[in-house]
C-alpha cells in the first residue's frame, strides 16, 4: 500500500526483521526506531533509522520529533508500564498503533481445543503470558474509553534462519543429521508439558509463513 508512512519500536526480532523487509517492498515509508544494539538482522537500506531507547518515553519523543504516522508497531512492549507509555505517547499521532501479544497468553492449559481468537485469556503458569494479557486489558480499556486505535496480533512460536524453535537449537538438528535420536517433540506442532495439566500444543510457525 503506497503512501503509508509506519514506524517500527524494535524491528530487528525474528518476526519484525520480516516485516521491515516486506514493508519497504511494498513501498511502505518505514521508519524503526531502535538502540541499534542488533546486528544479526540488518534493515533494509530503504528504512529510516531512528535511534533511541523505546522503553525511555523521552527518548522516543526526542528521536520522533514532530512526526506522525498511519500505523505504529511495538514489537518490544512486555508491561503495562509500556504499552502506557505508548498510549501517553501515540495519543493523537498514530492512526493505528498495533501491539504484538502472544498466543500463549490464551487459557493454559486450553479448556478445549483448538484454540481459537474467542479463547479466554488466562495463564497462571507463565509471568510474560499473564504481563502480555494485563497488556491487552489495558489496550482494551483505552479503546473502550477514549477511543484509543488499537489492534492486537497474538503470534505463537515463531522461527528463522538465525533461530530454530528446538531447546538444543542448531546442536539438536545437528544430531539428527548424524542419525542420532531426537531429545524433543516436533512435527507440524511443537508439543509442552503443561505444569499440572497434561499436554498443550503449540504450532511452529516459520517467519514468511507468520507474514501471510
């Protein structure tokens, strides 16, 4: 979609690394906006890098300037605290500020399966998962409030070149090329034990499958 101007707060992860590229293809005005700590990913040279620290509000606002944008994306926000500051923030200057979640905030372990968008939200066994969940909540309250334009994208295991979604990671697909026997469980699903609940599934997905 020409003529879109987004900006990116992270954009060097598994996922938004991903998403950079394609932006720029398709001729999305990309601006991310990072400590620029990262190397593993490079940018694509068609971004506008904008430096600063997204979990230092001032230092957002210094990096930003007077600048508005169509959509925001905040790959890196893990608490209230932040998604607040991002809220305090894009209030008036994002038409669309979109706020990376994850799938493991859904009930664990699931009532039913499969899970599904309309899945209760509950997971006492993981602190990330229940900070993502109270993230959402407050998203929700400021949309319901004051109209605050927010979208929540909940991914689940995802993976690339740079990382694969197995404990011993290049290691263990090293010993299964020598024939030796897997130490995990991997097929279209990854599959958990669940702290005092049986078996969860959670699907695998590879990082252009998670952009489609």
């Amino acid at each position: 979609m020409p003529g879109l101007r987004v900006l990116f707060l992270g954009g060097t992860g598994i996922i938004s690394s991903a998403c950079s590229r394609m932006a720029v293809e398709r001729g999305i005005e990309l601006f991310v906006l990072n400590r620029g700590r990262s190397t593993g990913r490079p940018l694509p040279a068609a971004a506008t890098v904008l430096r600063g620290d997204a979990r230092d509000p001032a230092s957002v606002r210094d990096a930003l300037g007077g600048r508005e944008f169509d959509a925001v994306v905040d790959w890196v926000a893990y608490t209230p605290g932040h998604v607040q500051a991002d809220i305090d923030t894009f209030r008036g200057r994002a038409g669309q500020y979109v706020f990376i979640s994850s799938a493991s905030a859904y009930q664990t372990p699931p009532a039913r399966l499969p899970i599904v968008e309309s899945t209760p939200l509950r997971n006492p066994f993981w602190a990330y998962s229940r900070d993502k969940i109270a993230c959402e909540d407050l998203l929700v309250r400021a949309y319901r409030e004051e109209g605050f334009p927010a979208t929540i994208v909940r991914p689940s295991h995802t993976y690339d070149p740079t990382l694969v979604p197995l404990d011993g990671g290049w290691t263990a697909l090293g010993r299964m090329r020598q024939g030796e026997e897997p130490r995990f469980h991997f097929c279209v699903c990854l599959k958990y034990v669940v702290s005092g609940g049986g078996w969860s599934f959670r699907v695998g997905i590879n990082r252009p499958s998670a952009l489609t």
